[in-house]
C-alpha cells in the first residue's frame, strides 16, 4: 500500500476512505463528531476521504493534523472493508497510527476519547464505516465482542 493512488478518492466506483485506529495502555482512540456534521454525534476513527494523488497514508496523516492538530506515523493496514452508504460506495482503510502528542479537538468533533474493549460505542452510536475495523481491533488485541 505505498505510492499514489493516482485515481484520487475514487476506485471502480468506490470512495476510497482512510481511519486511524490509535492504541495506548490497551485502549483506543476514538472522536465524535460534532452535532452539524455528516453522522453528528457518532463516535468514529478519526480520518476521511484520501484526494486525487495522495496515498491512503499521506491523507490520514493530513486528516489527522487538520482535525485533531496532531503528527502522525502511520504503519500497517489493520482492517478493509466496503459499504454502500445511502447509495454510495465506500471502500474503507483503518490503518495503525500513532499521535506525536495529545489530540486536540477541532470544529469536525465536539468529544474525544479512549476506549477500553468492552466499552466500545456500537450502533447506532458508531460511524457507519468503522465496525468491522473496531472489530479487527478486538479481535488483534485479543478480545472478540461476544
């Protein structure tokens, strides 16, 4: 998963997706998102769409500084999946990541927070994309949703 994509957010038809799945001390990262955007109140992997030429990689790290005011080292793919989302396709990367510092939370989120296994947010309180990637998480750090 290195380069450009060169198609920009769009592959056969799909929106091409980035989030971060951001571990520490055996909890992970999630953001809510602010009550006017798209999914308001919704917890989620912070992220978004990757733009014409960047690599999955570079978008997250620009989404990442842009919406919590953080640098990011971006590492290895967790999770893929895809998702028709009313009448749109969605290919979505939850790609492993670490913060350079504290994330702060900008206009996209109106709450930030860490969140241990068995108290993660399901539906309907989750962005539509990011199950099967909280999913992978359980599953990796060696906890399954039963």
């Amino acid at each position: 998963m290195s380069g450009p994509i060169g198609t920009g957010a769009r592959i056969d038809g799909e929106t091409l997706v980035v989030g971060a799945v951001v571990e520490r001390d055996g909890r992970l990262f999630l953001a809510r998102r602010a009550a006017g955007e798209r999914h308001g109140g919704r917890w989620e992997l912070p992220g978004g769409k990757v733009e014409r030429g960047e690599s999955p990689e570079r978008a997250l790290e620009r989404e990442l500084r842009e919406e919590l005011s953080v640098g990011a080292t971006v590492s290895t793919l967790l999770a893929e999946s895809a998702a028709s989302i009313e009448g749109r396709r969605y290919r979505f990367l939850a790609l492993e990541a670490a913060f350079d510092r504290e994330p702060v939370a900008g206009t996209a989120h109106s709450e930030l927070g860490w969140f241990a296994p068995d108290s993660l947010p399901a539906e309907p309180d989750l962005a539509p994309l990011d199950a099967p990637a909280l999913e992978a998480w359980r599953r990796r750090i060696g906890t399954s949703k039963s």
